[in-house]
C-alpha cells in the first residue's frame, strides 16, 4: 500500500492523515491509458456533447458549493467570500468554453477548394484544429479551483476534446479529491466516457505523469523550481511534448509623476488591497512598485504605509510558501521594511510588508511570493533605464495622468515588450475570463506564446490537420461542403455562418 | 580571418573555395542586434508597409531568377526545371503572405468592452498577437530557395514583424548569399531597415545564433541529428524559447486491396515518380508503402519495377546524404531490393532501389533520405496491426477503391492520429502552398503543434497580448474603436470588416 496522504489546516499548521493514497505508478498508467480512450471518445462525440459536459460539471460544482468551499477552505485558509468567488468563477470558466465550442471559430476551420494557381494546380484541402489527446494538469497551490481539478487547464482540454489526468497538489488534497469526484459524476451523467476526468496524488504520481507515453501536453501553475524539474522529466521521454508553464513574476506596477501627484492616496491604498489579496499568493501579485522620488510619490508611500496598519496578517497556504516568505523577507533587512501587523504565530500567518529604495538591485527583481511588495523612488531622467531592467512580467501596470502624460506613454512602450499584459490605471491581481484576456508573458513569466486564462487557452491542446481530396465522409462534419455552423475561411475568405 | 567557405559540386563532388568566410560569433551577435532594433520598426511601420516588403522581395527574386537558378543549380544539381518552379513556389509564399497582412486574421484580433458578467465587472480587455522579435532561421539542404534563404520560414516572419538572421545550409553557401543580397537589396528599396534581413554562414555562426539573447524562436528545416544539437544549445539559455523543427518522417502510404484492383499501374508508376522525385529528398517522399499481399499487390510491384528501369540516378545533395544513403541500403541487402540504374561514380549519383518484404521490421520505421522506398506486402487482417505501429508522419496518403472501400474508411480513422496531413488517391511529394495547408505532424516528423508551410506558419512568431482599460492612442490600430479593416472578434461575436 503506498503512502497515505495527508491534509494540513494553515491555520494552525496542523497534519492530518486522509483516507487518500499516493497513486502508484501502475494506477497512473491506467488513467492515462484510459485518458486515451476517452480522449477519441470525446473528438467523436463532437462540440454539442462537449458543450453539454462542461454545462452539467459546472452544474455539478455549484450543487455541492458548501462542501467544496468548506473543504477548500480547511486546507487553504483562503476563506469563504474568496472560495465562494473562486468556485463561481470556475464554474463560469467551464461554461464559457462550451460558448467557446457552440461558436466554433476555435476550429480554425479552412477550405480551399481544388484550382489553378501560379504555382500550378493545386489539389483540394481542408486543414482544422483536432485534439492533441491526453493532457496532463498540475494543480496550483494557490487557486484550489480555478487553477486546479475543475480549472482553466481543465476547461479547455475537456473543451478542446481531450480527456485530463490532473495532478493533485499537496496543499488541497481534500478539495481536490472531491472536486475530481464532482467532474466525474458530472461526467457520467452526461455519458462521457470514464476516463475522462482522473486526479492523481503524490509526487511519484507526477513524475510518472509526465513520462507517460499516452500524455501529449503538460500545463502546470507554479513556480520555476517545479517547472524545471517537470521539464527535466519531459526531456527524457522521445516525444518533445510541449510544457505549459505559466511560472509568475513581479508584475511592475508604475506610478507617474502626474498619476501620483493626483491620486497618492487611491494608489497606495489600491495597491496594499492588490499585493496582500489572498495573502500576496497571487500570480499577479504586483511585486515591483515604481514610485516618484518626490513628494508626491512619498504622499503614495505614507498611503501604502497607512493602509498596511490596517491589513490582518493573511495565512498562507502551506508551509513551505511561508517558510519561504520568511526567508526572502529576512534577506532584505537592510531595506529598513515598513511592516504590517505581527501575527499571533499560530499556523502559516505572515507579517506582510512594503520594502522602500532609491536603487532597484538585481536581487529585488526575483517573484516574492507572499504579502511582499517593493517600493523603488525613481527619478524621471532614469525611468527609462529602469524600465528596460525588468524581466518579463505576466502583467504590468501604469498608472498614469487623467489627461495628457509623456511619461505613461514611454513607459507603456517599453513595458509591451516585457509583458503579455499592459493594465492602465488599475491593480493586476483580478484576471477576467473572457475572449480577449491573454494571461502570459515573455520569460521567466511563461515559457510559451500562448494564456492559461481565457478563451484562446484551448489552442494548446489542438494541433492542425489537413486533409487532401479526401471522401467527404471521412471529412469532420465541420469541413465539409455545404451550411455548416461555425465561421470558415473558405478559398482565402472569412465565411460567417448564415 | 574565419576560414573561407567552400561550394561543392554535387555532379563532380568537387569542391571550391569562395569569397565568403565563417561568420565570426561577434558578427552574428551583431546581425542578432540589429534584427531586434529593425523588429521594432518592422511592427511599428504596420502590416500594409510589410504587405509591400514582402511583395519587393517576390519581385526582385524573379527580376534574379536566371542567376538564382544557375546558382542553385550548380550547388544542388536539382536541375533548371525544378528550381525554377521553385523560385516560383517562393516569390507565391512571399505574395500569399503579403495577403495574409492586408487581410489581418492571422492578428485574432479581440475586444471585450467593460461590462458586468456573473463574475463580476469585467474591464475593457483588447487582445491581439504581436511579434516576438528576432526569428533565427536555419535553411534546408533540400529546398535552396523556399525553404531557405528567401523561404517560407523567411516569409512568416517577416509578415508577423519579425527581422530573421538566415544560418545558410553548407550545401548552397553561394545560393544564400546571392538571395540574402537579393532580398537585403529589396528590403532597401522598400524602406525597411538594414537588420531585416541577414544570413550567416558556418557552423560556429549557427550555435551563436541559437544562444543570442535577442533570438526568440528558432526555425529548422532537417533531420534529427542537427535538430537534436540545436535543442540542447537553446536548453542553454536562461530563457525556453520555441524550436520549430520540420523534421521528416516515412509518410506511409498505403494502397487497399480495391485500390491495387482496379488501378496498379498507375500507382505504381506514380509512386516511382514521388519517391524519386528531387532525388528522394523530400521531406514529403512516400518512404513506406502497404500493399495487399496478393495477385493486384504483386501487379503493384512489378510497374514499380517497370517504372524504376526509367528513372536515371539521381544526383544527391552533398557527400553526408550520399554517404548515409549508401550506407542505408548497405545495411538492408537482406531485403534483396528492387534497383534502378547504377549510376556512373561521378559524384553523388545514388542508385534508386525500393525494399520489398512481407514483414514490417522496426528498422524499417526510421527515414532513409534519398531515392528508397519500402514496400510492405500486408495480409487484410493484419492491416490495422501494422497502421497502429506507424510513428508519426508530415503526411500519410491512402489510395482506395473509387466507390466504397471499408479498407480505406477504417485506414484513415488509424492513419488521423499519426500524421499532420491526410491525403486521398495521390502522392504527398507537393506540398501546396495555401491557407488550408498543413505541413506538420506528430513527433517524429515535428515537434510543434505547428506548420511550416501555408499561412498560419506566421504564428510560430507570433505572441499574444492584452491590454487593459488603455488609452486609446495606445493601442495599436486594429484594436481601436471603430471601423477597420481587418476581421476582430467583438464581445463574443466574429465581425467582419464591413
């Protein structure tokens, strides 16, 4: 019998042993092998049953809200308001990708009829996006919903025809065994096939994942240390098969000259809500603050420091995110921090805390995951030199003038280099689900072109197929002549369904 | 000094040095430098300005076209006919590209305007893919021109906004430096910036390419050796970025038993025509080939006999092909091939040759490079068996009877989870240029969910981006308010440009 698994409360810090085991490697052999099935099950079953099964799952998850969220809540100490919004926004997310597959446009649906070319005749083909197979999803730690079992990467493989074998992180056993149990409910009653949905425990579990041959994409949330190591396991196997890694970063948030001498005290306030929402723990989180190195900008410095005195110290998920945070903050001493409230030392609550500097060091540009944000006094004739110094970032931030501002400008010039997210007069840590949201970045903040959050998300577990004057029967329905219900681009032009 | 660069003869083996050396790493590192800058100005100048650059650099290619080909010829020895078909197919990807900019999809280009949603207010989101800088590009052996210099990987990238640094193939050094002059000539003309466009030369020069910082993806056109050392030098830079590897494969094709009844000859005539064609060197070459182990099959084989008597040698592309296929059909004696006509020893002619076995040995299942075909003569009921040991390919092609035909339907359901391309009562040397075309499959062939051929290989260089409750004269144009030109996806809904 292999390991138990165990749940910790973070509110307390304590362990206690669950009904769950760690997943042997043969049992992970057989939920991907039957992820396989399920996988050609799914593509056959075509974009209506598809629709239906996200429906039902997210029908499914707001049945059991209560026991979710309290589960959820036991192992996370997120609390209740911010479960009960994380499970609404799962369950919207899974039924905007069955809007995703009524629509259809995701298909990339082409036709070009046979013809005379310039470079001869050219023979009938019709390409479309067809499910890679078998995904592998490893669970964040700090979404324990959107970003885990019934998540985003979920969302979109089930979507995209692919059936899932999730990996469990350690933080939420618990929530995740249940919400596995959910899906695969949700799953049955809807007729999909049975392995369509599996959740694995366990490192050793992981690992075997990623080896499996029967996997063809890995997403993943979490830090580098993590995704390195997974990236490892994958370059051993003979397929290269794609890592989705969406790996978080500091997300600079710039404040202007203008912007802070009109609104110090909206900005300092806004920006602690940001940086300590759901414990600093966000992948949004924005880490890097730049601020005037005038009066203005110190009147957003004595906000920040005003409004962090009114900040409870959060809990944070496990101990190993606080053990972490106390490290990093222990290392940056010698910034003289200004600090929130001193917790009660019970569990994983953390001290949060704002650093301050005129001069933006090299080690001040590393993801500091917790309650942490860094302030650094700019002045006007550096911004530019400073701007160029910032790694990529999932998402950066300028807060700028009401009217007219040269600066917001510049800035937002050099920041669209280094992010996949350019926010204006705003904080980063809420991520919209919706067609236009793209949630990535240039490295160290993703390793890919493509988002984790939204509807494009979908496009990593398709790849492109065509077919060459091929028997209209053995055509999916989708690229053959005649009314059909998605938009094609047929001969070179976009036809809309009528 | 670096060392000269040497051309060699294919029809001779003889080889002469040339006025062009070894580019020095820090040559490369400045041709990298100035792709970045020239990338920006690339973007910034729009798609119409890149429609038009796309366009010169056709026009120019053709006003060169007798040097082209001379050159080229005297470098590959692929013949006047071919390569100037192949001038043509190039100065078509060019133009077809310059289509792709006016029409602007290929930018999915997305508005969600603010709104309430039931997770709550959502901010006004605008998403469109935009360039991801400098594209590396290492040319082909096999396609002097479109799929090296002034190729398809050339032409995606320039189209997305990204300036591209060329590693010539060693076997065409004088053909890439004239078209690299040709286009560079071209870009001038049109306005582009000086770093657009630049071609190195040895290898030293391409594993400094593929570790510059400014390089954000890697193309490849080759076998697995080459791609595999590329692989390990960018797993050497801090940052992952894409390789795109088109990489060959055995592009099974296989010929039912109503298919071998009704037409044998002309298949096998047509297969002696594709798996010679080029001499054997296309990606594309029908390496494996099934036929019905019975009188029609036989009838199969015996006008491949016929067919092959006809075919003179073919010249191969450098002494490392010549060599390896030699050595190919030394290890496969035991097969006792069918063979062409051998050829004179001059140079690097290779004598054609097709295996004819009843057994699908593994050692079958990897490419030969060159004029061999395999010819598996299957029974009914093993025929799945062996379609499901089939790694993956660019294409797979199945002729079937001209009604009904169980053999060909069941055939296509295994053969669409093995191959990028499914083709139907044809040969898959031609790869048509085009917006349904894809040429890209499962690993082995590829290790992308991409193409390298058609339009969408333009998002290889693309990466997307969003930006968030922005000024309007931030955005770029497309995703501004109002009319435009191009197709854009607006709170949920396809709307095309009126």
């Amino acid at each position: 019998m292999s390991a138990a698994v165990t749940t910790v409360d973070p509110r307390s810090g304590m362990s206690t042993s669950t009904d769950l085991h760690e997943t042997d490697p043969a049992d992970v052999a057989a939920a991907c092998s039957a992820a396989a099935a399920a996988s050609r099950e799914l593509d056959a079953a075509g974009r209506g049953f598809r629709a239906g099964l996200l429906t039902t799952m997210a029908d499914a998850l707001e049945q059991r809200r209560e026991d979710v969220v309290a589960t959820a809540d036991r192992e996370t100490a997120l609390g209740p308001d911010r479960l009960n919004g994380e499970l609404t926004r799962t369950a919207y997310q899974l039924r905007l990708f069955a809007d995703v597959l009524r629509e259809g446009s995701y298909l990339e649906a082409t036709i070009d009829h046979a013809g005379d070319t310039p470079m001869g005749p050219r023979p009938d083909l019709r390409r479309m996006l067809v499910p890679a197979g078998p995904v592998a999803v490893f669970g964040a730690s700090n979404f324990p919903l959107a970003f885990s079992v019934p998540g985003g990467d979920t969302a979109a493989a089930l979507a995209a025809g692919c059936a899932v074998v999730v990996k469990a992180h350690g933080s939420h056993p618990l929530t995740s065994a249940l919400c596995g149990e959910i899906l695969a409910g949700a799953a049955a009653d809807a007729g999909a096939p049975a392995g369509t949905v599996a959740v694995v425990f366990g490192r050793g579990a992981g690992e075997a994942l990623v080896g499996d041959p029967h996997v063809t994409a890995v997403s993943f949330t979490g830090g580098h240390a993590g995704a390195s190591a997974l990236k490892r396991l994958i370059a051993q196997r003979p397929d290269p098969i794609p890592f989705y890694g969406e790996l978080g970063s500091v997300n600079p948030l710039l404040v202007t000259s203008i912007a802070a001498a009109e609104r110090a005290s909206d900005i300092g306030s806004g920006l602690v809500g940001s940086f300590t929402l759901g414990g600093g723990q966000f992948c949004t989180k924005p880490g890097l603050v730049l601020v005037p190195a005038d009066a203005a900008g110190d009147a957003v410095i004595e906000a920040v420091r005003e409004s962090l005195a009114e900040v409870a110290p959060p809990v944070l998920l496990n101990r190993g995110i606080s053990d972490s945070y106390a490290k990093a903050l222990a290392g940056l001493t010698r910034y003289d921090p200004i600090v929130g409230t001193t917790p009660d030392g019970q569990g994983f609550a953390a001290r949060p805390a704002v650093l301050v500097t005129d001069r933006l060091d090299d080690a001040l540009l590393d993801e500091v995951f917790g309650p942490l944000a860094v302030v650094v006094r700019y002045r006007p004739d550096e911004l530019a030199t400073l701007l160029r110094r910032l790694p990529g970032s999932l998402v950066a931030s300028v807060h700028g003038g009401s009217s007219a501002d040269a600066e917001r400008d510049a800035a937002a010039a050099v920041l669209r280099e280094r992010t996949g997210r350019l926010l204006f007069d705003g904080f980063p840590t809420g991520v919209a689900v919706s067609w236009a949201q793209h949630h990535g970045g240039p490295w160290p903040s993703t390793d890919s072109f493509h988002t984790s959050v939204g509807t494009t998300a979908i496009r990593r577990f398709l790849r492109p197929m065509a077919w060459q004057a091929a028997p209209e029967h053995v055509l999916p329905e989708e690229l053959r002549d005649g009314t059909v219900s998605v938009p094609r681009r047929v001969d070179g032009a976009l036809v809309l369904p009528s």
